[in-house]
C-alpha cells in the first residue's frame, strides 16, 4: 500500500514538473485533464483545476500556458482553487501569486479577464492569505515588495489605495514605515510612493500622526515639500493634481493602453516596463 501511495505521489508531481519544464500548451492539457496526475491524500480522484493549473504557470512564468487557461477557461481559471493550494476562501491568490513572483505580463492577462468578471472592485481589493500574505490586498503586497510596476498596474486597474489590512495599515502606510525602517532601495520606495500619490487625492492613511509628532525626522526621509503635502500642511503639486485628474478620467478596463496613448511626454507617464521577453510565448 505505501508502494502504491509512493507512486500516486510520483505521479501527480510529472504535471507540477511539466509545468515547470514549460511544456507545450497541449500537453500540460491533456496530463491536466487526466485524473491519473492529482493526487490527494484521503481524497477522491479528480483532475487539476484551471485555477490550480495557472497558479502553477504563475509561478514557473509559463506564460503561454497562463493565457490559454484565462482566455479558454476566464471564469473557471480565476475561480478558487482546492485548500490543498489555498485555505482561504475570500483571497485572490492569483493576483498576489503574480505580484509575488513579479510575472508582470501574467498579471496584466489576469487584470484584462477580471474586467470581464461580475465583481471587480472586490477581486481587485480582497485581502490576500492569512498563511502566505498575511491578510494583505496585492496593493499592499506589491508595496511591501517594492514592484513599481505592479502597483501601477493594479491602480490603474482599480485596485483602492485606500484598502485596508488586518492592522488598519494602508498601501501607502506600508511604504512609509519601508522608508522609516531602512535606507536599503530607497529608490525604489519612493517610485512606489510617487505612484501611490498619483492615484490618492486624498490622504487618508494610519501613520499621517507620526508625521506630525516626528517632522524633523520624517523631512529627511520624505523631504520638506512632500511631508508638508502629506501631512495637509501645504496643497498637492499643480503637477500632482493633473496627473490625479488625468489618471481619474481613464478607464481602467483599458489601463495601460489608455495611458501610453495620452498626448503627453513619455517622460510624465507612470508606465510600467515592458515585461522580460521569453523564448516561450508561443501556445503550442
């Protein structure tokens, strides 16, 4: 019997391999479709669901694989997977998947099918796993790790700065507590924060009291003019506030496109970069 279990075990990790391997599109089909590659313990024979596929080409940036499975199964793809890759029901394991791994052309197929799904703004905003993101949204998972382009991306898209985690904590509250606690790639926490602001007209956020009780020492982590608008001392930058009135004003079901096609110079716009090209973009 243990003989047997080894090999069941085997077994369903050939699909996992072949994903990693980045197999042809038909193939990983035809062994995803298959009950003979899932195995479970004390579980009925079933196959690997779309949504447990694409968490798998997520990780291994299968991209190919992933927009076959958004464009042939768009609902059934974003759809929970089995506890056995989440247990937490009301998270989007997808989208922080994507962040997590920085697969920014995946995340932007995911982004263009969630347009298409009833319920957007709540996919867009729901807290991530208690296990893995700590109940944090991909907004804040992408703040946490610095992933400019991500947090672009999912602004643009609809994703609410003014989210929430489990510790009252704001997107824009996770970068600043990044810039107090460290001066290791500053750089790219403030590109987070400059895009942050481009899309927060107002300023709502947890740690706006430390500012004011320490403005000494958050002028020379922010600068004077940045803290002073943050802490609602002085108005936005004119450049700010036309930046959040054109940003306001594009629809998000056609971010980043809308965008790039703004006539403004390339210079002014937040665009993120053009994903890593790869040898295997082609659906086979």
């Amino acid at each position: 019997m243990d003989d047997e279990r080894k090999q069941h075990k085997f077994i369903s990790f050939l699909f996992y391999q072949a994903v990693r391997d980045l197999k042809p599109v038909w193939m990983l089909e035809d062994m995803r479709t298959m009950e003979t590659f899932y195995w479970e313990e004390d579980a009925k024979q079933r196959t690997y669901s779309p949504s447990e596929a694409l968490l798998y080409a997520i990780v291994h940036d299968h991209r190919a694989y992933a927009q076959f499975l958004l464009s042939q199964y768009a609902h059934e793809a974003l759809a929970m997977p089995g506890e056995r890759f989440c247990c937490c029901p009301s998270s989007a394991p997808h989208l922080a998947m994507a962040v997590r791994y920085d697969r920014r052309d995946i995340l932007g197929h995911i982004l263009q099918v969630a347009h298409r799904q009833p319920g957007l703004r709540s996919y867009m905003n729901r807290g991530g796993c208690f296990h893995l993101e700590d109940g944090k949204t991909p907004l804040h998972l992408a703040c946490e790790l610095l992933r400019a382009d991500a947090v672009i991306l999912l602004l643009g898209n609809g994703a609410s700065p003014q989210a929430v985690d489990h510790n009252d904590m704001t997107p824009l509250d996770v970068i600043l507590q990044q810039l107090w606690d460290s001066k290791v790639n500053v750089g790219a926490k403030k590109t987070c924060l400059e895009n942050l602001l481009m899309f927060m007209p107002e300023m709502r956020f947890k740690m706006k009291s430390s500012l004011r009780k320490e403005p000494e020492r958050w002028s020379q982590v922010l600068g004077e003019d940045k803290l002073n608008y943050l802490i609602g001392r002085d108005p936005a930058p004119l450049f700010l506030i036309s930046m959040q009135r054109i940003l306001a004003q594009l629809p998000p079901e056609q971010f980043p496109k809308s965008l790039d096609q703004l006539p403004i110079p390339a210079s002014l716009k937040p665009l993120p970069r053009p994903p890593r090209q790869s040898s295997h973009l082609r659906v086979t």
